[in-house]
C-alpha cells in the first residue's frame, strides 16, 4: 500500500504533476524509446513502483514485445537485452491488450494466467495504450507485495498512456514511412512517377540508366521517349511495354491512379533472360541443324540398303534368297522407322505425328515380325512363340508401320530381358460393329521383371529403371516412343510386372476391316508417261546415283547422272531434260541452292525439279518448295511412289 504519512493530498498533487510532465515532456521526445523509458524511469518511480515495463504491439507478427524496462530486476540503461515476446491473450498483459480494459491482480499467485520470469511478484497492474480505438501496447507494473495496487495508480497510468498514444503512434507511423522510402530507394529495380506530360515526379537510383533509355531531359526532368504509352496507360488502363539500351533491355509496367494525371513506372532488368532466350534459340537451331544433318547421314545408308534389295528382288532369285531377302528389307524399313523417331523424338512430342493408313494383312506382317527376331530368341536359347488365330487372314486398315514399329520395340525388349523361358505374342480381337474392331496384342515374357515401385516411370523419356539396362544395351527412348505412338493411333499401352517372373505389356487400338485387295499403295500412274523420258539425276552420293538410274531404266527412262550442283547446272545448260531428280544435302553447293541458281535465270527452260532428301524435317520441306521445287520425297523412297509421283507429273 502507499506510505500512510503521505497525505491524500499530496497524493493527489503527485498525480497532477505526473500528468503536467508528460503533457509537457512528450512534445520533447525525439523517439518511441525516450517516451518509453520516460515512463519507466522517470514517472513511474513517483508513485512508488519496484519496476515497470512497457510492450509494444509488433504489427508483423501481432505479437507484444517488451521495449522498455526499469526497476530492480533491470540496469538502468535505455536498452533491453533480451526482450519478453508474448502473443495477445497470453498472460495478463496480454489480456489487457486483447480487451482494450486496464487490470489490477491483488494476488498473482491464484492468478493462473501469471507468467513468472526471473522471480514471483505477488501484485500486479497493466494498462493498454490505445490509439484510434486500437490497443498499440501495454504499460505493466508488478510489486511484491499482495494488494498492492489501486485504482486511482491505474486512473492515472491511463492518462499518462493516453498521453503517449498519439505521440508513439505518430513515430511508429514515421517510422513506417521511412521504411517505405528506404525500400523504394533501396529497390535494385527503376521505380518512377511521372506525370501525363512527362514530367519524372519521383525516381529511385535504380531508375537512372531506364531514363537514360527513355531519353531523358533532365533540364525540364522530362520523359520524351514514353508521352504516348504513358498517355495511354491513362486513358485505357495499365500497360507493359520493353524499353532497351546499349547494354540493357528493360521490361516496363506502366499503372495509372485513378482520377490522378501521373502514371507509376516499375520496370524489371530482363537483359539476361532476353539474351539466355536468344541463347535457347540459337541452341535450338544448332541442334535442328546437328538432327538435320544425322538424318541425312543415317537415312544415306539405310537408302542404299532397302533399295538396293528392292532392286535384287527384280533379279533371278533363288525360293530361300527371296525369303532372306524379304527379311532384310522388311528389317530395313522397321530400322529406319525407329531412326526416324529417334531423330524426330522432339517434334514427336511437340506435334502431331501424321498417322499413315494403309490396307494390309495383319498376320502376314507379324509373321514376318515374329521370323526377324526369331534368330535372335535361338541364339539365347529361350522360346518365342505367338498365337495369330484370331486374326488369320484379316485384312485392315491402319499405320502399320507404327504398329510394327512398337510391337519391334516391345518384342525386341522382352527378348532383350529374359535369359530362360521365353517370349509370347498373343492377339485378341473384339467387334465394336459390322466393318470396325479392337485389337489387342499381348507380349508376354519370363524376363527380370520390373520393380513395382518403378512401374510408373517406364514410360518416361530416358528413363531406365532396372540397373541391368544400362548393361543390355538401349536409350531409354523406346518405350517412350511406343507410348506417344499408340496415342497418335488412338491406343493404349500399358504394363503388368512382377520383379524377377517377367513383364506382360499390352498394346490394343481400334480399326477398321477392308477388302484383300485394297492396297493404297499400288499406283495409279501409266508407266508408259516414263518411256524415254530424259531424266537428270543429281546426288553426291554414288550408291543412289546407282539405284534411282537403275529404276528409271527399268521404266523405260533415260537417266543422266551428276555428282554434285555445279555438274547439274552444266548439263542443264547444254542438253534438254524431261524432269530433274535433286538431291537436298550435297556439298559445295546444295540442291536449295543449285534449283534457285537455276531458276533464277530465266532464259533457262522451265523444267520440273523433284527434291530428294534424307532430312525428315519440315523445315527442308518448306526451303525446297519455297526454292521452285515442285515436290520432295524422302529418302529411301517407294519405288512404286516414286514412279506414280514421276508418270503424274510427266502426264500434266
């Protein structure tokens, strides 16, 4: 209690003076801590406290921090060292700051919301600061003595901190202010606001090298280089725009303010990512150029082997020879399928691969399918065996070199993997109505089997989940490719496997039945358009100049060969030909460049160039049409095709 020699007069002069200071002292206080520990210090010890503390609300994380402290369990020093953090409601401070109402405990100690820190006190009293009806912090007393406190100590620590409110507040929000400059001066990013006539009102640092960009006239301050976007902004709303210099390249938000005649500018340096973007660029045509060029000289060689046995098959052959024959090329074109995936896989899986249907015999192709690996199965001892019932003697119509491509892939990795037992091809089908069918074909193997786990992940690019992989060969493309593939023909593929019994990998699509006599590749066009027609051959390469020449004969042609573009412009100057064959990739001077060198001339006579490249790429297609030709064929090329596009263009 109060020293009962006191007077309550004197008591109540106390009280007055205490206020008088504060009404005086806070227009002195050059920051939140001299009022602060002007609290503790100087006023408080008045009215006989042992201590006092003073909390502050922390509007980041709405907690009461301890800002200032005086008394016997403090030194008496404007600092605390290890500030009390405590969250609104927890203890009685932070009840007082969550109901806004001041609180006196005559007896800590039957208090259970009492929070002990360095020893107990047995009395407490704590008072809210509010400002705006908001509670900002809490003035808190402890004594210990039980009943210590009265109300009139509380009365008067109300006005006092009434008092204070406004001035904390009044520094708490300069402070805020300051740090909303500094963070503006301080953003390594331009930050303006300028006026609809140009005028720059406000820039940080940063800004500097973009008004240098939007040819800046510091003179008048003025922006010339932006009047018309930012004119705009104001009228029709916000807007982005790029500004760059010699060295910088900057991307600029422009966000007007309503009903004000100025406009804010945030601009980012996007510099690096514009040049990591050009780089991308550069790096995607390099590797268009290095697929362009692997293209051309895997697909070379692939052309001379499946030609080359097109053209044996019109020699006398023996029953066996025939057979081997037939063997070889069909494992040509399925090579050659899996080449052109492979080099292609990105325009794969960015764009819509063309599905390329066809009428042809299903058990037929499999069979052939099946004696291809058959070899490779008795080699490692294990079985493959199949069941074609189902589909003896249909006929369909559908890409079948896709789905030879991925039954190759899928039949290829089940021997691949299994070392005993061996490997089944089972095909089911299922009527879906009179002329259409699902199909549905099963590889089965007793194979290493894959891990549960890891299921999920087989069918992703490069993916090769069993450690033995990478010691059996392969990419980790393949089943990739197969998935995309059947999705471009509107199947499914999918997978059971247990690890160390084997795999069974299920491909199934819907197609359509049609007549045994449908072949859409037999051609159309009259053999007899080709009878002595003159035909310049052009290719670097020996092995076709040798196939296609052999061709054209047998149709009744006249070939001429030239062995490069410089060879081709000469003979063309010097004798009449019907039609030019022109091959793509040639050194010195390739066919783009030779046919527009031609064309380009024109008291040459008109003569129709026909492309021929090893490049499965789009964009060779479009330079050669673009250059005059009037149609490119891949390489190698159908015989049959060949012929039909040559008597076609010969007829018109």
């Amino acid at each position: 209690m109060l020293n009962s020699n006191i007077s309550k007069y004197d008591q109540l002069e106390t009280h007055i003076q205490l206020i008088e200071y504060f009404t005086q002292s806070i227009y002195k206080s050059n920051s939140i801590e001299d009022i602060l520990w002007d609290i503790c210090n100087n006023c408080i010890q008045k009215l006989n406290f042992v201590d006092c503390v003073v909390y502050l609300v922390d509007n980041a994380t709405n907690d009461l921090v301890q800002r200032a402290a005086f008394g016997d369990k403090v030194a008496v020093e404007p600092k605390v060292k290890d500030p009390i953090r405590m969250r609104i409601g927890q203890g009685i401070v932070g009840t007082v700051a969550e109901k806004g109402e001041y609180e006196i405990v005559a007896d800590t100690s039957v208090d259970e919301r009492y929070v002990v820190d360095d020893c107990i006190r047995l009395s407490e009293l704590a008072v809210p600061i509010i400002f705006e009806n908001k509670v900002i912090g809490v003035i808190d007393s402890e004594h210990p003595e039980k009943d210590f406190f009265t109300s009139t100590q509380a009365r008067v620590l109300t006005n006092i901190a009434a008092i204070c409110a406004h001035k904390i507040a009044w520094f708490e929000s300069k402070q805020q202010n300051e740090i909303a400059i500094n963070f503006h001066i301080a953003n390594p990013n331009p930050a303006l606001r300028i006026s609809v006539l140009g005028d720059v009102l406000d820039h940080n640092e940063a800004s500097l090298k973009l008004l240098e960009a939007m040819k800046w006239d510091s003179k008048v301050i003025r922006c010339l280089n932006c009047l018309k976007s930012i004119r705009d902004v104001v009228h029709y709303g916000n807007r982005v725009f790029f500004l760059e210099s010699d060295t910088t390249s900057w991307k600029v938000f422009c966000e007007s303010v309503e009903n004000k005649s100025y406009v804010y500018i945030f601009a980012t340096d996007v510099t690096e990512l514009i040049q990591a973007k050009k780089d991308a660029e550069a790096a995607r045509i390099e590797k268009a150029k290095f697929l362009s060029s692997m293209s051309h000289e895997i697909r070379t060689p692939l052309h001379a082997i499946i030609s080359l046995t097109d053209l044996l098959n019109s020699t006398s052959l023996n029953k066996k020879q025939e057979e081997y024959l037939e063997m070889l090329k069909f494992s040509g074109k399925n090579l050659l399928a899996l080449v052109n995936d492979i080099l292609e896989f990105e325009r794969l899986e960015l764009t819509t691969v063309e599905v390329d249907e066809v009428g042809f015999q299903l058990d037929t192709t499999l069979q052939m399918l099946l004696d291809s690996f058959r070899i490779l199965a008795e080699e490692k001892g294990i079985y493959l065996e199949s069941n074609l019932q189902a589909i003896s003697n249909l006929f369909i119509r559908s890409d079948e070199q896709k789905i030879t491509q991925i039954l190759t892939n899928l039949l290829g990795n089940a021997i691949k993997f299994t070392d005993s037992g061996g490997v089944s091809l089972d095909v089911g089908i299922e009527a879906l109505s009179d002329r259409s069918l699902r199909i549905e074909f099963a590889i089965t193997d007793s194979g290493i089997g894959i891990p549960t786990s890891q299921i999920s992940e087989i069918f992703e690019v490069f993916k090769m989940v069993h450690i033995d992989s990478r010691k059996r060969g392969g990419t980790g493309l393949g089943l990739a490719i197969c998935k995309r593939l059947s999705e471009y023909l509107g199947g499914q593929l999918s997978v059971e496997s247990t690890e160390g019994l084997g795999s069974k990998f299920t491909f199934s699509f819907n197609t359509e039945l049609v007549s045994p006599n449908c072949d859409i590749e037999e051609t159309t066009g009259d053999k007899n358009q080709l009878l002595n027609k003159r035909v310049l051959v052009v290719d670097d390469n020996k092995v076709n100049l040798i196939v296609a020449s052999t061709f054209l004969r047998q149709w009744g042609a006249i070939p001429t060969e030239a062995d490069s573009g410089f060879a081709a412009l000469e003979l063309l100057e010097k004798s009449q030909f019907d039609v030019v064959l022109m091959d793509i990739q040639m050194p010195e001077i390739d066919g783009i460049q030779t046919t527009l060198k031609y064309l380009s001339n024109p008291k040459n006579p008109v003569v129709p160039i026909v492309g021929l490249t090893a490049d499965v790429f789009s964009n060779t297609r479009d330079a050669a049409l673009n250059a005059g030709m009037i149609d490119l064929i891949t390489k190698p090329f159908n015989p049959r095709a060949l012929e039909a596009t040559l008597s076609k263009l010969l007829d018109s």
